[in-house]
C-alpha cells in the first residue's frame, strides 16, 4: 500500500453529518460522542462549513511532543493512536495547531480520527467516504488526491487548506470561502513543535451544530442538487 489522503470538497458538502453518524457507528463511540467527543464533525455556519478531524499530518506535532509513544505513523501517513502507554497529560491537546485531540476523561482516552485505519489496512474505503451522499469525500493515492484538488482549486477559483499547513497533511480541503473565516485554524506552514492551551469541541457545541444543521440542510440540499444537474 502507498500513501493515502481524503478530499474534502466543500462545495459539494450539504451539512448533513452522515460522515458524523457513520462514525460514531463504525468506531462504537456513542457513549463519547454523547459528551460531545467525536473524531469528526461538519460544523454549519452561515458563511461556510467546517469539517473538524484529525489532518493526518506530514510531520504530526502529537507525536512530536508525546512523551510516552502513544502515536505513531504507519506508511500509508495515518497518524494512530495506543491507549495503553498513553499516560493523560494531553500534550498532543495542546500541541495540535488543528485542535484536533479530545481527552474523554471519562474513559481516560485521547479520541482522534484514524482514517478507518482498520478498513484501508484491508483494501477499502474510511466509512466517511463510504456513506458520503454527496461525493463532498474522495479517498485515493496521496498525489492523486493532491494533484486533482490543485486542478479543482484552480478551475473553480478555490482554496486550498491542508496542502502546506503545519508542513503538509493528508486531508485536503477545498472551499469557496476563506477557510480561516469559517472555521479552519489558522496554521503555519513550518511544523508546530509547541503551543499554549487551546478549547475543544463539546456538548454545547454539539448541541448548537444538530439545531443549525436541521434549520440549513434542506436548503443546501437543493442548491447541491441544482449544481449537479447542471
């Protein structure tokens, strides 16, 4: 196997969350995502949609400042997650310029998104991908991914964030807004060693993104709907 990287154009995105829900099924995480820890979610705003997950970065600050080994990245650049040596100081929380880590206290566990590791070590697709109804995820070798979200950005006039952030990742988003405005973090190109406490997502978070998330998905729907019987 080569190296892997998802595509998220948000431009096709309805803000549906079926990648949300998916997820929380095919990792077993409800009693977590209950309390509002989840390895990925679609954040609907008025100006835009934030895909929060894990960026699978080049050279991944968790590892880089994990004390004890708990993350290590496998050759397809899948940046994974060992509960057993983790000792809870949540140095990977802080050090994420992603803000992506969560501490679920309750289980005394760092959840993070592991690109269905288990499914694409057999061949197939992260379960994200898979239920997408829209197409908005592709799943693919890293320099097709790349090179078709460069093509993309270029034809359609849009940005680009993941390519060269915190030193390069392997997700790649593509959205007609600027990312930062919408909710990306604003991140350095050159790798993050360290940075001070940061908050995370939780319940009300939740809470405020099923409530926008109704109000808006009907709307979005059409307009998706539309742009593709173009």
């Amino acid at each position: 196997m080569g190296k892997y990287a998802i595509l998220v154009d948000t431009t096709f995105c309805t803000g549906c969350n079926t990648c949300y829900y998916k997820c929380i099924q095919e990792n077993r995480l409800l009693e977590s995502a209950e309390r509002g820890i989840v390895r990925t979610m679609v954040f609907t705003k008025d100006n835009g949609l934030y895909h929060h997950r894990c960026m699978h970065c080049e050279e991944p600050s968790c590892i880089d400042t994990c004390p004890s080994g708990a993350f290590n990245k496998t050759p397809e650049g899948i940046v994974l997650y060992d509960n057993q040596p983790c000792l809870g100081c949540k140095s990977c929380v802080i050090a994420c310029p992603f803000n992506i880590p969560q501490m679920d206290t309750e289980k005394g566990n760092i959840v993070k998104c592991t690109m269905c590791y288990h499914r694409v070590s057999k061949g197939e697709q992260p379960a994200c991908v898979e239920v997408c109804p829209t197409d908005a995820l592709e799943f693919g070798a890293y320099e097709d991914i790349t090179n078709k979200a460069k093509q993309l950005a270029a034809d359609n006039n849009l940005n680009i964030y993941g390519l060269e952030e915190n030193g390069g990742t392997s997700v790649i988003i593509l959205t007609k807004e600027d990312p930062v405005a919408i909710g990306y973090p604003e991140v350095s190109k050159s790798v993050t060693k360290a940075r001070g406490p940061k908050a995370v997502v939780g319940a009300a978070a939740v809470a405020a993104l099923a409530y926008a998330g109704i109000k808006k998905y009907s709307d979005r729907r059409a307009e998706i709907e539309g742009k593709k019987d173009e």
